[in-house]
C-alpha cells in the first residue's frame, strides 16, 4: 500500500471553529469533563506522538469579547453560510492563514447525536439527498482480533488517490461551506473519492486554536458530518471514550465521553474515521497547533480502531465479538506508529508488566527488517535487545523497585527516514532486583548479531545469541566475513581495568580464508562488552562500529594475562599457536610455534637470538627468557635483505 507525506499549503485558507454552550447547559459539560484528546501531541522523533491532543492550556492574551489576541492584523475575513438555533452553536469562520478570525456569524449545527441538516440552496442542484443512516448491522462488522491483513476497513490504493489528494489541498473556496464542498467534489467520482477529498480538506486546512483546542474532535467532527451531509453521503458523528494524549497506562474510564469522530457509509458498509487525530496536534509548549498528517485514521480497521477508540454504543465498534470497557481499560495501546511501521503484534498484550525473578520481557513481531530502540526510565541501560527477522526481543532487567515507564521505539531500515518513532508504551512493576544483570555502561543496543549485521557483511556467527557465557575466562567468536572487509575488537569493562589498548590486546583475530576467529582471553571475572567495528579494506577511513557482544564470567579465579604485542609486519592470516599468553614466565625454555607464510627466516630475541625452524607451514623452536625483560619475534621477508622486521612483543615476569 502506497504513502504520501503532506504538508499544509501556506496559503491556504484556515477555518477556526469555536464551541459556544449556552449557560444553562455549562454545568453539566463540566461534569466529569477531561482533556479532549488528538494524535501526535509532542512532535516527532524520539518524543511520543502521544495519540492525543492537549493538556490544560496556559492563560492566553483576549480582547474584550473573550477572544484570543493575534499580533498579525485582521484580513479578508469570510463567513460561513449562517444558521440560527437555540441549542450549540458553532462559528466556523473561514480566512487566510496568519490572521485573526473575527467573531461574526454563528452556524448552528444543533447537539446532540442526530445527523445536520444539509444546506440545500436553488444553485446546488449536483448534490443528492441522503437517506437516513441505518443501524451498523452483520455485514459491517469484522472479525477481532485483527487478523493482520489489512490496515483499513476496505481495499485502498493510496497510489489511485494523489491526484484527488493533490487537488483537495489546493481548493480554497471561503464563500459558503456548500460552494467548498461542491468545489472538492469536482474531481471525485465515487463515494469513495468524495469522502477522501472531504477527509484531506479538512485534514489538512483546520488550525485549531489552542484556547477552543479543547473541543476540537467535536468540531471537527460536525463539521465533517455536515460536509458528508451536503456530499450526499451518509455519515454519523460518534462519541466515547479514547487514549490519546493525557491517557495514563491502566487508568479506568468514567464519566462523559472525551473523544468524537465519525462512520461513513461506503459500499454497503459502514468505516471508521477520526479527521481530528488524522490532522496534526498542539506543541508540547501548548501554544501552537501543528499540521501532521496521519493517514492511519482514515478508513481505519475496526480491530486497530479498537485500539484507542471505545464508542458510547457498542454496536459502532463494528466488531465481532464486540469489547467491554474492562477489555479496552486492559489492552495494550498500540501508537498509529506501530502499524504503519509495519509492526504486526506485541507480547505481552498487557499494558503493566510485572518482573519474574527481577526480569520482564517483550516482543514485537513486524514484516520486515526494523531497527528498534528503547527507553527505561529515558535510559536504555538495564535491557538486553535482540534484533529479529521479523521483529525485536526485549529483557528489562530494573536495578530498583517500584514503576517504571518502558518505551520502545521504532523506524525502517532503509530509505532515508532517520528517526525513531515510539510505537509502544509499558509500566514494569519491580518486585525484585537481579543484581547479577547489571550490564556495563559501554553496552550499545541492540545486543549480539542480527539481519543488520549480516547486512555489514558478518555471516554465520558462531553464538547467535547476545550473551557468551564463559566458565574460565576465555571463549571465541567466529563469523564467515563478506569481501573487502577489515575488523577492528576491542573489550570494555566498568571498573578501569582496562585501558584502550588493553581491550584491545586481550582479543586476537585469526582469519582462515575468508573465516575470521576473535579469541578472548578476559583479565578478570565480570561481565564485559565485546565491540566489533569494520570498515572496507580499500577504505583509508576510520572503522564504523557494526554491533557487540556481552560476555560474563562468574568464576572469580578467572585471570588471563594480553595476547602479545603485534606491529603492522604481522599479516591479518598469520596465526600465533604457542605462546598465547603476552607475558612470559621468567627463567624459562618456552616453546614457540607460529604459523606464517612468505617468510625468509624468523628469529626470536632475547638475551641471546634463537632461531626458528620451517616445518610443514609452521615455525617452531625454543627460547630461553633468563636474563630479560622483553622478547621480540622478528621476521626476514627476504633472503637477500639484510635487515629484519618485528612482528611480536612479548613480556617478561619480574624475577
């Protein structure tokens, strides 16, 4: 299924609806009122979309009649077709972007559930009359849970829709609502396409100013039912209760319903659309109404729909079997982010998740390859990542008791989006604390190798998993590596143990081909991060890190000494068989064999120089260490050159 990025025309014309209640009907409003709700209330990135709207506002500057101040003056300023009633009024008033509405007629779209009157005038003959909306019945209900085949409600190809979209962004009609819609309608031929250019208009030109932003889903929505009205398309304004912004994980629903959108009759069958949470979304500063399209709410399916909205009439849940409060209080809330991502499921399907022995878990099926992320607490430490397939794992390991907030967030792994979108939300309960799974503050997630890895050329590793368990401090890694590749490890711990070039001398590669071999050899008990960088060997540029490892060793006797010193004459096949160890026993005969190739001769120097024998691709021979500090291997790459290179540097113990 196609997308599209819009953003609003700037000159476009914008339309200000402002809620005013007669004072008889304020005190029951108030009762039991909450924060009126809309998507993405905290912009982009790594912040929460929020799937809501607004908290309480701050104070703002009004004039005399009780409206807002705008420092830009007042222009061409045009009025809907008015209306006169005596229950809600609504002013829609239409101008251009970047001026101040002025207060002049008053539309009245009546209150209450029942459909608006279509304005019908001598020079609107185009428009049909609509029948009186029906009851959703069998044929509208789909089957829950949702069987993942579709986002929408019915088949859509975005792809056939950028012209009409186009098109609809561009109308700018401020004479009459009537004319505006009769306009849109030019380029629409089914019912289909008349609801989508009513559903992008309004998407795209309603700011909402943020003193009436409050009542915004009810305004957006009597405005779009009215315009379905006159479109001759049968549409129904529905309330209930929604988790947007403000919604706290577990709270209880009470009281009078917060949230509106609408059912549009389509084919036979009523959908699911909510304009207010498809159009943008007030600053976190809650001075400023954002445009941010999200097409996730238009035509949405009714098991997603689900997910966040719950109508006062359960019957507009259009759901076999239909959810109880209790079921829709329970559930996890999955942000629009979620599945238009491409995310297919997430376990545990509760929103609150109690620890089991100090560690809670959770994972996300998706379709394709997704990078993921998380936030505990605002950190990603205490967790261990895994990258999937077809999704991500997650264990939480909390190092206090008590709540915590547990955000993940996701984005595609490829093209040229760049920013994580937060997809899920979960509170982990802590009863306990694992002490033991404390990991390094030097631990990058995600943790071990993945399909992100083989993509940096790292293939078949030998532990899939991101944890190595090793009982005597010492364990290898081996990967099957793609062409042009150079490698780079290095170890870190906590406690300063290890310098830079110390985690780097306790690992040594040996390739075999194209095979490449990390032994580790860990100084101490503990638990460390093993990092891998690479790079292209025709590449002069510094090493990029791919992914890391955790190692741990619990057996405290566990202490093993560097490998030796290697310069650049030691070629990336060679390979050391004895010694291993950098630093060798004092007073001492000490084996060596090593195997390298086009070599001339090799020598090891001590106090005194002893050669090394060629035997079946292997040099070997004996070197005594009385009398020294340092010993050095040194290699003759040619018979005819009279100076030899160093390629090893080994260590003495102290006598």
């Amino acid at each position: 299924m196609g997308t599209m990025d819009f953003k609003a025309d700037p000159s476009a014309v914008t339309i200000n609806l402002l809620l005013i209640v007669h004072p008889e009907e304020t005190a029951s409003k108030q009762k039991g009122q909450r924060e009126r709700q809309t998507e993405g209330g905290r912009g982009a990135g790594l912040q929460d979309d929020g799937n809501g709207n607004s908290r309480a506002q701050p104070p703002q500057q009004r004039d005399l009649n009780g409206r807002r101040v705008s420092r830009e003056p007042c222009e061409k300023t045009k009025t809907v077709t008015p209306y006169s009633n005596e229950e809600t009024q609504v002013t829609v008033e239409i101008h251009p972007k970047n001026t101040t509405g002025q207060l002049i007629k008053k539309l009245s779209l009546g209150k209450g559930p029942q459909r608006l009157p279509s304005l019908r005038a001598q020079d609107n003959k185009g428009f049909q009359s609509t029948e009186a909306p029906r009851s959703p019945g069998g044929k509208d209900l789909h089957a829950y849970p949702w069987d993942k085949s579709s986002l929408k409600s019915m088949p859509v190809d975005l792809r056939q829709f950028e012209k009409l979209d186009a098109y609809a962004l561009k109308v700018n009609v401020t004479n009459s609502v009537e004319e505006l819609v009769k306009a849109l309608l030019k380029q629409a031929r089914t019912d289909l396409e008349k609801v989508r250019a009513i559903w992008m208009w309004i998407c795209h030109h309603i700011e909402y100013d943020v003193v009436g932003y409050r009542d915004k889903s009810q305004l957006s929505t009597e405005l779009f039912e009215h315009m379905c009205s006159i479109a001759g398309i049968q549409c129904m304004k529905l309330s209930g209760y929604s988790k947007g912004f403000g919604y706290k994980i577990g709270q209880t629903f009470t009281g009078d319903s917060d949230h509106a959108w609408n059912a549009v009759y389509l084919e036979g069958r009523w959908h699911l659309l909510d304009s207010t949470w498809g159009s943008g979304s007030v600053d976190d500063s809650l001075t400023k109404f954002t445009f941010r399209y999200n097409e996730f709410y238009f035509l949405t399916h009714p098991a997603l729909f689900i997910n966040n909205h719950f109508p006062d009439n359960s019957n507009w849940q259009l759901l076999k079997p239909t959810l109880t409060l209790k079921d829709f209080e329970n559930n996890m809330l999955h942000k629009s982010n979620f599945y238009m991502l491409g995310l297919l499921s997430a376990q545990p399907e509760t929103a609150v998740i109690p620890t089991v022995n100090g560690k809670a878990s959770v994972s996300v099926d998706c379709r394709a390859a997704t990078l993921f992320m998380f936030k505990l607490k605002g950190t990603d430490e205490h967790g261990l990542m895994t990258l999937k397939k077809h999704g991500m794992k997650l264990d939480i390991y909390p190092q206090k008791t008590g709540s915590h907030k547990l955000q993940i967030f996701a984005k595609p792994s490829k093209g040229s989006e760049a920013i994580y979108k937060c997809v899920l939300e979960y509170v982990v309960e802590c009863k306990s604390v694992d002490k033991a799974m404390r990991f390094p503050k030097d631990l990058h997630q995600p943790v071990g190798p993945s399909w992100f890895t083989e993509r940096q050329g790292f293939l078949r590793p030998s532990h899939p998993d991101p944890v190595i368990h090793t009982n005597d401090g010492r364990c290898s890694v081996t990967f099957t590596l793609g062409k042009d590749i150079s490698v780079l490890a290095s170890l870190h711990c906590d406690n300063g143990s290890l310098t830079e070039d110390g985690g780097r001398r306790h690992i040594m590669q040996i390739h075999r081909g194209n095979q490449i071999e990390l032994k580790i050899h860990l100084p101490h008990a503990g638990n460390f991060v093993l990092k891998i960088y690479a790079k292209k060997k025709s590449d002069p540029g510094n090493y990029d890190y791919i992914f890391n490892y955790l190692i741990t060793c619990l057996n405290t006797e566990a202490k093993w000494p560097a490998f030796p010193q290697s310069y650049s004459k030691w070629a990336a096949d060679y390979e050391i068989l004895e010694p291993l160890s950098g630093l060798l026993p004092a007073n001492r005969n000490v084996q060596f064999k090593l195997k390298m190739h086009g070599i001339a001769k090799v020598l090891v120097q001590a106090e005194n120089t002893y050669p090394l024998t060629q035997s079946r691709g292997y040099w070997e021979g004996t070197c005594n260490t009385s009398g020294c500090r340092e010993v050095y291997v040194m290699v003759h790459e040619n018979a005819n050159h009279s100076f030899y290179s160093h390629v090893l540097k080994y260590e003495v113990e102290a006598q």
